[in-house]
C-alpha cells in the first residue's frame, strides 16, 4: 500500500497567497485518494452528561454519562503544527430540541496519513495527546451575559424536561447545541474567532478563551420578498416572523485571503423567494463588523439539494460542497437509495449572470474519485473510492492541487458507510491533477493565511 504523509510548511512567503483563477471546464478534473485518516464514532471527550433527549440507535444506548461524542465536524482550519487540525463540531444531535445538553466546542486532531489514524491534539500547542481530554478542546460560553436571550445556562431544568441542567453549564455559562448550531468557522488577523450559526440564522464572534464578545449577529433580508427586516429561523430566540426553514441558516462562511471579509453562505431559500434553486452568499465587513448591504445567489444544482461549506481560494473565487440528501456507496447494493450527488463547485463572485447568480465550475466528483493504490478501505469498490455521506461539511486547501475533506458523521444516526453501522469521522486528502496551462498552481495554502494572522496577532500580544 502506498503511504502518503505531508508535511505543511508554514512560512511568511508560503502565506503570501499567490491565488488566481482556477480553471474553467463543465467537467469534474481528475481526482485521486492520496491519504485517508479514521477517527472512530465511539470516541469521547470529557462533558457533562449528553444524549439524554435521543433515542438508541446503530448499537449506542444514550444516555453518555459523564461524556460528550467526538463528532459532527462541520468546518476545520489548520491548526498549530505540521499535520495538526482544528475542527468545529456542530450543535450535537441535529437539532434544537435534542441537543440541549450537548454543549459547543472546537477540537485540536493530528492526522496520521501513514497508518491511517486520527489523534487529539492539544488546542494551545498542537501536541498529541493520548486521548480527548480537557486539553484537546475550546470550550464556548456565554461567561460576558452577550447572547441577550435566555440560553440553557439560565435554566434550572433542561428545555421541556425535568433534567437540572448540569452544575457545569451553569456555573461556566457554557454554550449548547439549544443555543446556537454551529456550523463553519474562520479566524481573523486578530485571532478570534468568528462562527455561523444556523438557528437564527446569526454570525458570533468568540475570542480566545472561547467567550462569546458581542451580541449574536441578525442577518439583514436583503431581497426583501417578505416584511420581516430580517431573515429568521422558526428556531430564533427572537423571532417575528419566520422566512427560512429549520436548520437552513448559515451552512457555510469563507474568509477572503485578504482578511477584510466574510462571506456567509445560507445553507436554503428564503421562504419568500420563488426561485427555489437560489442561495443568498452575504457580504460582511470585519472591518465595521457589520453586513455591507451586498449579496450574491448560489444556484443549487437541484432543489432538494444543501451545501455544505464555502472556502475562499481567492479574494472572489471559492469551493462550494455541494449535496443531496442521500447516503450510502452506489455500488453497494445493501444501499437501496444510496447518495447520487456529492460535489465540489468554484464559483467566481466577480462573474455574475443577469439574474445576480455566480459562476459555477464542477471541480471535484466525491462518488467517483480514483484510488488505484487503494487507500480507501471499504469505502473503494473496483478501484473508485466515494465518500457518500449525507451531510459533508468541511473542505480545506493544502497545496497547489490537494484538498482535505471531512464528513460530518451526525452521530449516531448516519450510516453513510455501512448500513447499520454509524459512521465515523473519516478525513480524506484528495489530489487535483489540472493541464499544466491551468492556474490552479494558484491555489496555495489558504490555511496558512490564517495561521500566518494568527503567528502575527501572537507576536503582536508579546
């Protein structure tokens, strides 16, 4: 078996960020699995008492005394030495009314593509560690009183229960996946943290030590088909009226390489809009931390498609994950409806129809990826690896032609992999191959820039 490992070298000149257009083609380029990591579903970190508002399911009886699961990667940034991640898990369960005593963090892993494994990363210096624990996560909270609604930590019993609340989230004002469901993550040049969140839909901004610094962002209705100035969630703790469904607000958020903006991407359509296929991309200004008035429409390949994550490549240019709501291998046949569309599109924000909706390039197909040196385990059949998870929520740029890829397992109730069996997190490096007349040769490591922010923020605070 071939053996793949890299190594990322972060330097001020690597963190220049030489980017430009990618390419241009109706096609999915070649692709091909060059590394594979398993993190396995039955791994837990140390929490307050979780799933207690779940059912049994795929062999895990709720509820995890004492324990919080591993799981629901939802975004990853670079993290703090070669080989080291952060990741984002999401609100927990799934939903608002099951993962009130799931409680919000971000995990340091190291993956090890020579033999396969996933391990924890200590989140202040990037070290392994033996296990998850204390040191491996940022805890988010509330501990400033700026979320200006009732959260969890206000209560004395859990949300429609009568389940005190653990003594932790209380006293420690410690977030849940009831508060926000978060769902993508950048870091600025000052080194906070900046979140979308899909209840509200809001955009938070957390610092260091995982406090929340302001009061939950509101999303303006810029397209203004309904009275609402706003764009709501029936989940919004302030809600008037609601014009986005459940569990479709802020999917995806890109930071531009020049670390002036963000670009949150709605995961579906405002109830409002008759254009079903259309996506809002907002602009937001880090400088004025305040929405700039500016959108751009993303156009599903079909309706009952999501997206999954949007990465910048350039100051106009990112990766889209685009997805059904389907899982399980094709070419397995104990999958009765298995995943039909798992793609990665580059759109292009300075190159828009008349309609307003972006240009769209197909870049990479996740149900047909070569794996000739079978790297994939039992996700290769006849040669193809696919990664046929229903939800894939995290895509990031390591080198001029790879991209690491991470599902999000939605324990314990995905079986994307094998049927009965819940999923675990697998992290994937997938390999471009592009004529030598294309510019993706500019497609550099826009990780670095964050780390390379985050190495300047540091050297500043000293």
């Amino acid at each position: 078996m071939l053996k793949f490992s890299f190594c990322l070298k972060y330097s001020l000149t690597a963190t220049s960020l030489i980017l430009g257009s990618i390419f241009t083609s109706s096609n999915a380029l070649a692709t091909q699995l060059v590394g594979r990591a398993v993190l396995s579903a039955n791994t837990f970190a140390p929490g307050p008492t979780s799933g207690q508002f779940i059912t049994p399911s795929n062999g895990f009886i709720p509820p995890f005394v004492n324990q919080e699961p591993v799981q629901g990667f939802s975004s990853i940034l670079p993290g703090l030495k070669p080989n080291t991640y952060r990741v984002l898990e999401d609100n927990g369960f799934g939903s608002k009314a099951n993962s009130a005593d799931s409680v919000l963090r971000f995990y340091g892993v190291e993956l090890d593509f020579n033999t396969g494994q996933v391990f924890a990363a200590n989140w202040q210096t990037g070290d392994r560690l033996a296990s998850f624990t204390n040191e491996s996560f940022l805890q988010l909270n509330d501990r400033d009183n700026k979320a200006g609604f009732l959260i969890v930590a206000d209560l004395v019993n859990y949300p429609n229960s009568a389940i005190p609340v653990d003594a932790n989230i209380k006293n420690n004002r410690w977030l849940t996946g009831a508060d926000f469901d978060i769902e993508s993550f950048r870091q600025a040049s000052d080194g906070t943290f900046w979140v979308g969140d899909e209840l509200g839909p809001f955009l938070l901004h957390f610092g260091s030590e995982g406090q929340l610094l302001k009061a939950p962002i509101s999303v303006p209705n810029v397209l203004g088909f309904d009275a609402n100035p706003f764009v709501q969630s029936p989940d919004n703790p302030n809600l008037t009226t609601a014009n986005l469904g459940r569990s479709r607000g802020f999917e995806g958020l890109a930071i531009n390489p020049s670390g002036t903006k963000l670009y949150p991407l709605l995961e579906g359509p405002l109830t409002s809009d008759s254009q079903r296929d259309r996506l809002l991309i907002y602009e937001f200004d880090l400088t004025t931390e305040q929405f700039t008035g500016k959108s751009f429409n993303y156009r599903l390949e079909d309706t009952s498609h999501a997206i999954g994550e949007l990465t910048a490549i350039s100051d106009n240019e990112f990766i889209v994950i685009e997805r059904d709501g389907r899982q399980g291998d094709p070419n397995n046949p104990a999958f009765t409806n298995p995943a039909q569309f798992k793609r990665l599109y580059k759109i292009d924000i300075n190159q828009v129809d008349g309609n307003g909706f972006v240009k769209k390039d197909l870049l990479v197909d996740l149900l047909n990826i070569d794996d000739p040196n079978n790297l994939g385990g039992n996700g290769t059949t006849n040669g193809i690896f696919t990664f046929p998870f229903v939800t894939i929520e995290s895509v990031l740029p390591i080198n001029k032609n790879t991209l690491l890829l991470v599902n999000d397992n939605n324990f314990p109730f995905s079986v994307g992999r094998t049927p009965g069996q819940a999923d675990n997190n697998e992290f994937i490096l997938v390999s471009v191959s592009v004529p030598e007349s294309s510019s993706l040769v500019g497609l550099l490591l826009l990780g670095g820039l964050g780390l390379f922010l985050m190495i300047k923020h540091q050297r500043k605070s000293e």
